[in-house]
C-alpha cells in the first residue's frame, strides 16, 4: 500500500472541519476525573503541572568517558552498520551517500558516515512540546521537563479481588481512567493493558476511540503496521477538532520504536516512525538493550549499541523532515545470568541510565527511561525495583518516563494496586524534585526561633500556623499514623489501602467533556473503517 492509499484508507477524503467550527470548551478539562486543582471526591492529589526537575544529573562518564561511547558508536555505524528491513529507509540512505550492502528483497545493511549521522542529529530539537485535545494538557518534553505515562503493553493484569488474568476491554478503560484521573500522570502512551478479547484488527480503533474519549491527555500510535499509524493519527485530528494543515503543524501525538537488538530496525516500526516524521508528528527510538544478552555484557559496550541503533533511526528521521521533533529513548538493563531472564530496577539499570542521560545531552536530545520491575506482585521487591528505576530517571535528566504507573512482571502484567502505589511515589518525587530550596528571612525563621527559644515547641507560634497546611507533601495512600492507630483501623497494609482507592476511583469517574459533534465524528470513522476490515493481520 502506497502512502496516499494509506491515508485515504484513514480517512483523508473527509471533509476538513475547523477548529472555528468547534466548541472550545469541548477541549477544557472537567469532572473529577479531570480536574486539574488536583481536588477530586476520591482523593485529595496534587494539581496538574509540567515538573521541572530543580537538580543537575548524575554524570558518572567524565568528558573523556562520553567520548570514548561516542567514538565507540560511530564505528559500530561505519564499520558494522545497521540491518534495515525497510526497503523505503534503505532507498533514502543510499541517496544520502551511506553504504548500502547485503542487499534482500526486505531489506539491507546499512553503514554510514559519523558526519552524516551527526549532521542529521543537530537538525533534531532540544526540546518540543506535545498538545492533545485540551491544550491546558500541553506537555513539554526536553530540558529539565519530566513528564510520566502509565504502564504500557502487558497481556495481562491483576488485582486483589480477581487475581492475575488476561487483559480485555473492561480492564483496558479501568487503566485508561485510572491514566486520566492522576495529575501525576501526563500522558496516555500505550495500551495500558492489551485488550485481548478485541480482535487485532480493529483492537486499535477501540482502544484509541476510548482513549480519546475517556482522556484529554496526549496519546499515542503504536508502529505496528501502516493502517494503524494512519487510522490513529486521522483519529488524533478529528478528537483534536482539526484541520489536516493544523494537525501537521504542531506535535498532538507520538510513536515510540524499538530496534531489535543487537544492530537490527524492523519494517513496521520504521515505516510507522516515517509516516509521523512526514506529518510533523514525534518518535521516540528506543533502543531494547539487555546486556549479557542482546548486547554486550559491560556497560559501555551496551550503551555505544544503543547509541548506535538510535542514532542512525533519528538521522533517518532529520533525512526526511529536518527538525522533527524526536527523541532518544533508554531501555538498557541487564539479564539473570542465571537463567537468561531480564532484570529491571537494578543498579546496572540505573548505571545505564544515568550513562545514556549523558550521551543525550551531548547528543542534544531529549531522554525516556521507564519505571520497571520484575516483581510478580505489588510487594517490597516490586516497591524497590521501582523506586531504583524512577531514581534513574531523575538522576539522569530523563524528560518522558514510561511506564511509569502500573508496571509488574518485568512487563507482562498491569497491576491495579501498583498503579495507585506508583502515582503515591511519583506524586513524592515531583515533590522533591521540583519544590525549590528558599533561604529569605521567613524561610531562615530566626525570629520564629528566638519567639520559641530553649525548650519550647513550634507548633502554636504563628509562623507555623500562617504555613502549616501547605508546608509539607501529604499522602494520599501513605499511613503516617502511629502503630496503635493504625492496629486500631484494622491493621490495614498498604496494596489493601490501594485496592480500595482504585474501587473508588473508578465508581467516582467522570470522563472529559467532549463536543458530541466530534464524538459523532469519531464514532463514525470507527464504524466505517471497521467496515472496511480494519488493519490486516496474519490470521
């Protein structure tokens, strides 16, 4: 199928309706569900915001160090190259001038140039912004900017009263709403859980009219053929209430892409990530790097592979549209050399991590790790894994932190409680890495401290009761109460306190408000697409 016949199929003969046409109220955010003061009937949580993350990094590469990574992934791309399974993507490197070798009826090697490779990175921004349907849901993703998604692409879920089970529609809108109701959370990036009892074929239509319906937030398309990409970037457009011109430009939505590891692009991710780049639209590459496994075994070795293999995508991105915006995604850790098993939320993981943040800063790239775990329910391990993977983050300058609620089992499952106990932790984190350290006269409080003196206590003076409502973070799931009464409401552990906030939140949910033409609209290019038979698939 050529580009124009995949956009006809996705709808490109639709006539254009402007935004002038449009209630703009329809994009303002409301209800609980959506509120942005962060006041809501289940939870009291904070307001909406973009953090910006007040600390510098952790830089454990000296300039030396982050020179040698470079070099390093420079020569992979020169004297190794890159496999390439896209006829498309090869024909435009060997128009650049690049090495085109091994050639077969899908695909080629590919070496090329480090001044190619590094003319096209400069093209890319710093930093970009992202706006969904309600533009006060604008997130920015570059600079000291940290934004966090929800847990993305597990077959399965779980849950106190149901146990472990495979995903279905049901399951898929609880996470969707449980993405919306979170200030904490910024973004709606992949199928929270896959919805297994929607055929593949039109599961992605289902899944982003939900998405589109039950959020306001930024979404995104999974690269996984060409249908998909184009029904969901015409979806974008419509719930945007936007003209062609107008969705092409600015960012409304995104793709992420994983290289299969070791020094391999696939067709599917890389066309999806062409037809975004060809409509302003931006992709995340995310290089899959497990050292021990589908990289080298040491540290450096699997960083300058993941340079490598991101790098060359985003040239090919710059090749295309120069200044797309895009960015440079870390899924780097290391396997159970035991049994061959990944392992998330190591110290190699957070090693890694803090690596890549500094390659792309000098790379001037923005930077997604994840929030993972390997734990197979909301436990202790789960709780450190994923305190170890979220540090990561925000020691290495990370901008897009995926999966950064709900995530179990190495990725294999969405939990309920874990989602509600991530949010507690991000909401902390934001907390601490965006309040800033003041030192006036009212924050050094000398007169507070000669009114109390030797002896005395600060809870009745008025320094303290001018501030205290607003002093410190206040939990929503965290029991600060001491052991007897705690014993006395019941003894009640944390993931029981988080399946009882979930029931509540979803009982509570009230979705954004949408305009009912566009709705219509939506349910209509739904309908007939389906009609259509969808995306293809293998059976």
């Amino acid at each position: 199928m050529t580009e124009e016949d995949g956009t006809a199929g996705a709808g490109g003969e639709r006539a254009t309706l402007r935004t002038s046409d449009r209630l703009r109220s329809s994009r303002r955010s409301g209800g609980r569900a959506g509120n942005m003061r962060g006041k809501g009937a289940a939870i009291a949580q904070m307001p909406w915001s973009v953090p910006v993350n007040l600390d510098n990094p952790i830089e454990p590469l000296p300039p030396e160090g982050v020179e040698a990574i470079h070099d390093n992934a420079m020569r992979i791309l020169e004297e190794i190259g890159i496999e390439f399974l896209n006829l498309e993507a090869v024909e435009i490197f060997r128009k650049e001038g690049c090495t085109i070798e091994n050639e077969t009826a899908s695909g080629a090697l590919v070496r090329m140039d480090r001044n190619w490779v590094m003319e096209k990175v400069r093209l890319a921004p710093s930093s970009f912004t992202l706006t969904p349907r309600n533009p006060d849901r604008e997130i920015t993703i570059g600079g000291r900017h940290i934004v966090f998604g929800n847990v993305s692409s597990p077959p399965n879920c779980s849950d106190l009263d149901r146990g472990r089970r495979i995903g279905d529609r049901e399951s898929y809108r609880d996470f969707i709403k449980l993405t919306q109701y979170f200030n904490c959370i910024h973004f709606a990036g992949g199928y929270p859980v896959e919805p297994m009892d929607l055929h593949p074929s039109i599961r992605h239509l289902d899944c982003l009219y939900d998405k589109l319906t039950l959020t306001d937030k930024v979404v995104h398309a999974y690269s996984l053929g060409t249908e998909r990409v184009e029904d969901v970037m015409e979806m974008v457009r419509i719930a945007g209430g936007l003209s062609h011109e107008e969705f092409a430009a600015t960012p409304r939505m995104y793709t992420n892409i994983n290289s299969t590891s070791p020094l391999k692009h696939d067709w599917p991710m890389i066309d999806g990530m062409l037809r975004l780049a060809r409509r302003g639209q931006p992709t995340v590459v995310t290089p899959f790097t497990l050292a021990g496994a589908m990289s080298p075994i040491t540290l450096a070795g699997t960083v300058s592979s993941s340079v490598a293999e991101a790098l060359c995508a985003i040239a090919l991105i710059q090749t295309v549209n120069p200044g797309c915006p895009c960015a440079f995604g870390t899924f780097s850790s290391n396997v159970d050399m035991k049994t061959g098993a990944p392992a998330f939320g190591t110290p190699d993981y957070m090693r890694t991590t803090q690596m890549t943040g500094q390659m792309a800063r000098f790379y001037g790239l923005p930077l997604r790790s994840s929030n993972t775990c390997v734990s197979n329910a909301p436990d202790n391990q789960a709780t450190w894994e994923s305190s170890h993977s979220l540090f990561a983050a925000i020691t290495s300058g990370t901008n897009m932190v995926y999966h950064a609620a709900g995530w179990l089992e190495g990725g294999l499952c969405a939990g309920y409680e874990k989602f509600i106990m991530d949010c507690e932790q991000l909401q902390q984190i934001i907390t601490y890495i965006s309040k800033p350290v003041k030192w006036d006269s009212d924050e050094l409080a000398l007169d507070a401290i000669r009114e109390v003196g030797q002896g005395g206590h600060f809870f009745g003076i008025q320094h303290t009761q001018d501030r205290y409502e607003n002093a410190f973070y206040s939990p929503f799931l965290s029991d600060w109460s001491n052991f007897e009464n705690w014993r006395d409401r019941g003894s009640v552990e944390t993931v029981q306190r988080a399946n009882v906030l979930w029931k509540k939140i979803l009982a509570e949910f009230e979705p954004p408000p949408m305009d009912e033409a566009i709705r219509e609209e939506l349910e209509a290019f739904v309908e007939r697409r389906k009609r259509e038979g969808g995306a293809p698939t293998d059976f």
